[in-house]
C-alpha cells in the first residue's frame, strides 16, 4: 500500500474513535467478541497511560489505527522494582490490516519511547510477531507472570542494553486498569453498534500459545 497516511499523537478529542478502532480491530479476533476497547477506556483515564506515547494512523482525516502505552513494573521477591513500560491494544482497522500499517506504528512508538528514556517494553503477544520487531521470551531474563509463571506469550525488549540483565525471578505487574469489570464492561458496550460473536481460528491460535506457560 502506497504510504498515504501520518502517524501522530493521540488527542483526548480523539478517545471514542479509538475506542472504536480496538473494538473494530479486535472483534472476535482473541475471543468471542472482545474486552480491548473497554481496557483502552479505562486507560484514557488512568494514572498508567503514557499521552506522550499514545499515537493514531490517520488516513484522508480519519483514523485508522491506534497504539497506546502503560507504565508497568518488574518486581522482585524481595520487592526490588523496576520500571517498565508496556503497549497495547494495538489497533488496526480490518480493512487496512496486512499492509504494514501496524508494524510502522509500532516501529515508531518504540523509537520515541527510546528517546524519552524509557528502559524497557514488556508485553504478552505472540512472539512470531514480535521477534521482527526486537522482543525476545521473558524467560531469557528470567521474567515471570505476575503469577510467578514462565509464558511463553510474555516477551521483552530492551531499551536500554543490559537494563534486564538481573531481571531473573522478576515478576511483570501490569497496570490494574487491565483488569474487567464485567458488569461495567456490559454497561460500556452498550454504546456501540451490534456486532454477531463467533468462534474463529485466530481464537484457536490464541488459545494455544496462551497456555504455553509453566
């Protein structure tokens, strides 16, 4: 696809649609239906989201994509801490998916977080994906979940060469605000158009690499 599109900083006049991208984005992709757009809500206010990493693919004035970042933690056993940075939901409207849109957004939030310092990106994805973009398994800084868990899915990357390097037996602790309040999530959803939910291979696929964990 002929790059016709800019990559900017995300706007608070700018929330619902991105809301609505990650629903677009994510709908039936992971599970039936899909959380991603209520998680992304409760970011925009929370304490966690970093505005200045947050940023929108723009297409003929409209909004195609979205990735936004939180600030997360490694601790230790003995409470030690460091601090992280993560991203996600990265959001890419259906349409435009398979074009190289998505991997440019996240090239150039992670050269940006480069720059404001930021010492390291940990995220759950899947690592076909991700290793094109530098993320390697957890496990080979000795990362855990914040269950105490090797996973497959939990993945990071430097920013900072060797900041990981005694990140052994360290568990990732994620803002809360990825936690889901059902209740409140039926309530947010009601807002958007209705969509059919239903079983698909990506979910499948998804299922697997999550439970590769021990």
């Amino acid at each position: 696809m002929k790059k016709n599109y800019i990559i900017r900083k995300e706007t608070k006049e700018d929330y619902n649609e991105t809301e609505y991208i990650t629903r677009e984005a994510f709908f039936n992709v992971y599970q039936k239906g899909c959380f991603e757009h209520y998680i992304l809500n409760k970011l925009h206010s929370s304490k966690d989201y970093i505005k200045e990493l947050a940023f929108v693919v723009e297409k003929n004035n409209k909004l195609i994509g979205h990735i936004g970042y939180t600030h997360s933690k490694l601790i230790s056993s003995n409470n030690d801490e460091k601090d992280i940075i993560s991203f996600g939901p990265v959001s890419i409207i259906p349409k435009y998916k398979m074009h190289g849109i998505g991997s440019k957004l996240i090239i150039h939030s992670i050269a940006e977080a480069k720059k404001l310092g930021y010492k390291a990106i940990v995220i759950y994805g899947n690592p076909k994906l991700y290793q094109h973009f530098g993320f390697t398994l957890g496990i080979k800084y000795g990362i855990k979940t914040a269950e105490g868990k090797n996973a497959v899915p939990l993945l990071a990357m430097e920013l900072e060469k060797g900041y990981l390097n005694d990140a052994d037996g360290y568990r990732f602790m994620e803002s809360q605000d990825f936690e889901i309040n059902e209740q409140e999530f039926n309530e947010y959803d009601k807002s958007f158009p209705y969509k059919e939910k239903k079983k698909t291979e990506s979910q499948t696929e998804f299922e697997i690499i999550s439970n590769l964990m021990w």
